[in-house]
C-alpha cells in the first residue's frame, strides 16, 4: 500500500467517525463534537478551568476559534468565564456543575457510537495501544 493510500483510508475512516459522532452528539445532547473536545478538555485540567491559550492547545484550535465554541455554552450556562482584566487571551474558562453532567451524559453517547463501531474490538489491546502511540506522535511530531 502507498503512504498517500495509507493516509487518506485514515483520514476518510477519522471523517466518518466524527460524522457519526457529530450527529449524535447533536441530536441526543444537543452540543457538536467541537465543543465535547472542549467540555471534556477543560473537565481534565485542574479545577475544571483553564485559559483559553491553554484549550486552544489541547484541542487544536486558535484561542478565538475556543471563544466563539464556548459562547453558547456560556448561554447554558455549561460553562463560565472570569476575564482577565489586562490580557483577554488570559481569560479563565470553568466548567460548571451543569458542564460536568452534560460531559457525563454526552460521554455515554460516545460510547454507544464506538460501541457500534466493531472494527475497533477487532484490533488486540496491545495493537490498539501502538496505534494510538502512532497516532499521537503523528498529533504533536
């Protein structure tokens, strides 16, 4: 197999995972995936809180790209936001009670679509581990 083949299966398969992803999460929770990599971003970091440079690392998009996908959290009030009153890029983002439950209850809509995708029990622990060790020095090399 070519690399180029190799590359572009990957990126078709990771596509269509996000799509069903996407759809789900959307009509069963009502949030896109976009913001549960955001939600379950700022749940890892200490406190449930991080700056907006700081989720924009995590999750690959631009700080401003994180503040336009947290205002309609905000309005759910999912999430909060304490501004910096020198540096916007310093604001603290922190996830609310309500965030923390809607993290819980989207988790378990990820589950059930991976849960669909049978291809991955397919692979052995050990393999599923070094694919995933591929994965992200591909993420951040």
């Amino acid at each position: 197999m070519e690399r180029h083949q190799f590359v572009f299966s990957l990126l078709d398969a990771a596509d269509r995972v996000r799509h069903r992803l996407e759809r789900s999460l959307s009509n069963i929770k009502g949030i896109s995936f976009t913001e549960f990599q955001l939600l379950t971003a700022l749940e890892r970091f200490p406190g449930a809180a991080a700056t907006r440079v700081d989720l924009a690392a995590e999750v690959g998009l631009t700080p401003s790209g994180v503040t336009r996908a947290l205002k309609p959290l905000e309005k759910q009030g999912m999430v909060t936001t304490v501004k910096a009153e020198r540096d916007a890029r310093r604001a603290l983002a922190t996830l609310t009670a309500d965030g923390l439950e809607l993290v819980a209850d989207a988790r378990g809509v990820v589950d059930d679509v991976l849960d669909d995708l049978d291809v991955i029990d397919t692979l052995r622990p050990v393999d599923q581990e070094r694919f995933l060790r591929l994965l992200t020095e591909l993420r951040h090399g």
